[in-house]
C-alpha cells in the first residue's frame, strides 16, 4: 500500500519542516510514503473563505485518484488513540492501494472534497494550526507503524 499525505501549501515553519522530514523518513523503513504539497493560492485577500476552500479543493481533487481511500485529518473526524490509529491503518494496508491523508488550509475542506473522501480523522479535540498539525501527524503515522510491528516507539 502506498501512503500519501497531501498538504495546501508549504510548511514555513523551519523546526516543523525538520520535524516532518525526520518523521517522513522513517515511514519510508515500513511503506511507501509521499508528500504532495499543493502550492498556496495567490491573490486570497479577494476569496471569501468559501471560494478559497473551493479553489484549493479542486487542487486537491486533482491529486485523488479515483481507487484511491481519502482520509481527510478534520476537526471533526473520529478521534483515535494511537494504538486504535495503529490497528486502523493495519486494516487499510489490507484493504487500500493508496491511502491519501489530506491536511486542509486554514478554514477547511471544500464539500467537494468532504464528499470524496472515505473517512474523517480528528488527532486531537484541541486545535492546532495546519502548520503543527502535519508534525504531529507524521509523528503519529510514524508511532502506528511501529505499533503495528510491535517495535518499543510506543509505551502503554
């Protein structure tokens, strides 16, 4: 199964960036993982919050392939503790060719892109901004690989 996490627009953040990147190499040692970065739009300060959700929702379909199993990481998604996350993605690596996670921009999801996805997934009921969301994701991508080979990342 090849894993994809597809962001809008370029994490900024330098200790996120390194953060991401360590955490992304280490998946690469249990699956084949990628990151897509769609790049930020121009010119939003004339978008309302809907016409930029829309916009970047058609990017982001343009990613999606139609077999794909989309996994939106949404405020209001399933929330899962990591050992769940981990027996969760065990059974997608059965049954998916490309799991696609996608991390929205600042105000969300398009209802385009709600309706093409598969599931929801919430990493916390606290909020985070996009930028520290795709660390903590990576990181816990990362714990359920390990969880799921029984290495000792992960303490009970």
């Amino acid at each position: 199964m090849k894993t994809i996490l597809i962001l809008v627009g370029k994490t900024v953040n330098k200790h996120f960036v390194a953060g991401i990147d360590d955490y992304a190499g280490r998946i690469t040692h249990y699956m084949p993982f990628d990151i897509v970065t769609i790049p930020e739009l121009r010119q939003t300060k004339s978008l309302s919050e809907e016409q930029q959700k829309a916009a970047e929702g058609e990017l982001i379909l343009k990613q999606i392939q139609p077999s794909d199993t989309v996994v939106l990481l949404d405020e209001h998604g399933k929330e899962l503790r990591s050992i769940e996350l981990a027996r969760w993605l065990e059974q997608k690596q059965q049954t998916a060719r490309r799991l696609v996670f996608v991390i929205g921009g600042p105000y969300g999801f398009s209802p385009e892109v709600y309706a093409r996805a598969n599931e929801t997934l919430s990493l916390s009921r606290l909020t985070f901004s996009h930028q520290m969301v795709r660390l903590v994701f990576t990181e816990q991508l990362y714990r359920a690989c390990t969880i799921i080979k029984g290495e000792p990342y992960h303490h009970e």
